[in-house]
C-alpha cells in the first residue's frame, strides 16, 4: 500500500511539473509576442513619421482633392502620401518629450481601430483615433481622441502623467495637426471619470462636440473645471478650438482619464 502511494505523489508531482513548465512556456511565448508587437509598433510609427517630415525635394507634390466645397482649404504637403495610404487619416498627435507621436485616424465604426494599426492589420495597440461625430473640416468646436492605455507606454500608455501638475508643467503643449491645418494647443482641465448611463442626465465629455451657444460652451468649461484635478489658469471661451484625448483609467472608481486643451496657435 504504501509503495502504490509513493507511485501515485510521484505521478502527482510530475504532473504538477509538467504543467508548471507548460505554463511557464505559455507566458514566455505570450511575453514574446507582447515585445514583438510593442517592437513593431514603434517600427510602424517611426516609419510613417519619416514619411510624413521626409523633404519631397523636387518631387511633384501629390494633389489630392478631399471636398468638392469650394471653401475647404488644401491638405497640407506633409500629409499627401500618408493620406494615399490609408485614406482615414485625418492628422497627427505628437507632445514633445514623450512617447505620443502617432497619426489619427477616424472610422465611421468606432471599434475597428481599437485592434487595427495604420496598415489596418489586427494590432491589439490599435491606433489613436477621433470620435465619429467629429469633423476636422467644417472643424468640430471640441475633436475627441481617443487612445488605448499600454502598460507598454504605446499608443496612450503615457497619458496619465498628467494626474501630475508637476508633468503638465513640463509638458503643457500638444501639437495636433489635422490635414488642413497645424495646431498646437494649452492643456486646460485634467480629470478622471466614468462612462454614464446612457439615461443619465448629466454632463457627459465624450458627447460634447459642438455647443449650440455661448451659455452651453461655459456651462461645459464650468463642469470639466469642477472636475480638473488641479487649477492650470488656463481659461476658454465660446469660439475656441478644443481637443480632448481620452484614454482608459485603471484606477479605482474610475473608467477614464481625460486631458482637455485648447487651441493657442
């Protein structure tokens, strides 16, 4: 009897090793691959930054016709062969000294550029992308961008550094060029938030685009500053230019993180 079970814990115990090691082979395959894609997404984002500030020369600039309204201005130079790549792009979000420096893309279906990249391959990174109900050109009052959080740093993975006013002072300026024009643009409010209800009336960032007056715009000011996490003495008015980017938030009895700038230049 008890030479059966030393048989049986001797069989226990190389089971119990079998699939540590099995385990152990799955997280290293899976850290792997997670290296390998945050690799590639760096590959990808330094490569079409070349191609965007690459100095055509000579070259013959690509002209491409984006509305048939005679008022819409012309895409900028830097962005015509981004643009024959991968027609929804529509800008460029970079904030110097950190890892944001990524193209912008819009989608009429929201989700695909959650785990799509800029070549619309499968990419768990996916892409930085704006809101569907915004517009660059007639402009939106506010555009919406939106990020994914990456323990890696990509992508969005940076944005909440701003939880520290000591970081916005540092870095107080994000550049964000549509393909019409060049902004650079003041962080104003800093704040964590939840989705709501969809039921709920309250005010909701993500579902402010455009105010219908001038009390609606202060009236949306007078909530984000309610919400800010610290004063940056930055005011708005209606009339301004706005970006909001918008990222997860894993922190507790939060959902999102959200940084609001306005346009300065």
């Amino acid at each position: 009897m008890a030479g059966k079970n030393k048989g049986k814990k001797e069989k226990l115990r190389k089971l119990f090793r079998t699939l540590c090691g099995s385990a152990a082979l799955l997280c290293l395959g899976y850290f792997a691959v997670y290296v390998y894609m945050s690799h590639s997404s760096t590959d990808r984002s330094e490569g079409l930054s070349a191609i965007k500030e690459k100095d055509n020369g000579n070259e013959t600039p690509v002209v491409v016709h984006l509305s048939e309204d005679p008022r819409a201005p012309e895409m900028l130079d830097k962005f015509s062969k981004l643009y024959l790549k991968n027609k929804s792009i529509v800008g460029w979000i970079e904030i110097e000294g950190t890892e944001i420096d990524y193209p912008v893309l819009q989608s009429s279906n929201e989700e695909y550029y959650l785990d799509h990249n800029f070549d619309q391959e499968k990419d768990n990174n996916g892409s930085i992308f704006i809101d569907k109900e915004c517009s660059i050109w007639p402009r939106s009052q506010n555009i919406i961008i939106y990020g994914h959080n990456m323990k890696s740093g990509k992508m969005f993975g940076t944005l909440d550094k701003y939880k520290d006013k000591g970081y916005c002072e540092k870095h107080p300026v994000i550049k964000f060029d549509t393909l019409y024009e060049s902004g650079e643009y003041r962080v104003m409010y800093v704040f964590n938030e939840i989705v709501h209800e969809e039921a709920e009336v309250t005010f909701k960032y993500y579902q402010f685009v455009n105010a219908n007056s001038a009390q609606e715009y202060r009236s949306n000011m007078n909530e984000m500053a309610k919400m800010s996490l610290y004063d940056t003495g930055i005011e708005s008015y209606y009339g301004d230019s706005l970006i909001t980017l918008s990222t997860c938030d894993y922190s507790e009895g939060a959902q999102r993180f959200v940084v609001v700038a306005k346009k300065i230049g």
